[in-house]
C-alpha cells in the first residue's frame, strides 16, 4: 500500500533461505516482518 501521508511504500519483507530440497532448489521462507516502512525518513528527518 502507499501511504496517504508520507507517500511511501508499505510493504511487508519477507525473510527466507535458500537450499536444495531433494533434486529441486528452493526459497524457504523463515519470516515475514509486516507494513514495513522506508527507515530513512525515520532515520534522517526534515530539518
């Protein structure tokens, strides 16, 4: 989603690893981390 404020992205992040299952390679995902927003502005406010 786009924040009405900021106009930046919200988005979750989703953590995963890779390794072989078997014969076949594949993304395993371990975590999601939910409406994740741009750290920089938070980081390095307007002055």
């Amino acid at each position: 989603m786009i924040d009405p404020e900021t106009r930046d992205i919200v988005q979750n992040v989703y953590i995963r690893h890779f390794e072989k299952q078997g014969e076949v390679l594949a993304n395993i995902e371990i975590a999601t981390i939910p409406m994740v927003t741009d750290p920089w502005k938070e980081l390095n406010p307007l002055k």
